[in-house]
C-alpha cells in the first residue's frame, strides 16, 4: 500500500491497484488530500476580500453580456435565449432567436469586437444556419462597454459582416 504523507492524509491510505490488501473486493473510501483544501482555501481568499466577493473580469463580462441578452430579448418578443443548433461546423448557441413569420439569429456583443476565431467560427456557423433555412436572417448587435466606452466592430469584422450580408445594430 501507498500512504499518503500525514500532512496531506484525511481518511486513509489508496490501496494500489491489484496488490493484495485489505481492500481487495471491498469499496474504498477515496482519499481527500489536505492538499485539495489547501487550494481551496487559497481560491477562496483571492475571491474574496474583507468578506465581500470579488468579481474577476471575465465573470463581470459575462454577466454583462448576459444583461444585453436579456434586454434585447425583452424588446424582440417573442424570443428564445441561449438556443442551440448543430451545423456542420458544430455547434452555435445562439443569444437570442427571435421567433415569427421570418426567425432571426442574433448575435450580442458588448464593447469593441475584432475578428478572432471566435467570432470566424461563429459568422460561420450563422451563415450555414441561414443558407439551411434554419433561420431567416442574422443580426450582430453591440452595445457599449460600461467599462472601456467601446462599442461597436473593428473594421475586419464590420467587412466579414458586409460581405455576409448580415444586418448590423449599434446599441446606443
């Protein structure tokens, strides 16, 4: 049997696999190291401080976008948020689908967006998903960062965009 040094031990030894022991036809209880309390421990101070939490920047992101999400949802009713499709180049969850006689796929970006990979896959997929007939146009809109004042798409994006013939909104 391997031991787990005492300091990082909390309920028992982990047997080795097919060495003969106690163990052998009997379940074992898993080991949970104090190493992995350590960690969590540490975790939970760098988000928290004088026992507020602390928000990292992706998380304030997020949520941010998600506001976006909703807003635009709410003034496109009917709409759907966070729908899934599959496309030959994957999956594309999109933001909102505004649902009616013509269904609309749309995008929600917040600040200043360039063309990364991300965004190439996803004007990929969005234009599969229109030339399928799975939805009836596509839309990106952007809204402006609380944080940085930005807004809007760099120009590579805005021509990718063009070229597409996807419809563009700038929130104000």
């Amino acid at each position: 049997m391997v031991r787990i040094p005492r300091w990082a031990q909390e309920t028992r030894a982990i047997p080795i696999q097919g060495q003969p022991g106690p163990h052998i036809g009997k379940a074992v209880e898993p080991a949970t190291s104090g190493l992995s309390r350590v960690l969590s421990g540490i975790a939970e101070w760098f988000s928290t401080r004088g026992g507020r939490t602390v928000e990292s920047g992706i998380q304030a992101n997020k949520r941010a976008g998600d506001l976006v999400r909703d807003e635009i949802a709410t003034r496109e009713a009917p709409a759907k948020t966070e729908q899934t499709f599959k496309t030959v180049g994957g999956v594309r969850r999109l933001d909102v689908l505004k649902l009616g006689d013509k269904t609309i796929a749309i995008e929600s970006k917040v600040g200043l967006t360039g063309l990364r990979a991300r965004e190439r896959q996803e004007l990929a997929r969005d234009w599969w998903l229109r030339r399928q007939g799975q939805v009836g146009d596509v839309r990106w809109e952007f809204s402006r960062s609380k944080v940085t004042g930005e807004v809007g798409p760099k120009p590579q994006l805005q021509e990718k965009l063009d070229k597409l013939n996807f419809d563009v909104k700038i929130n104000p």
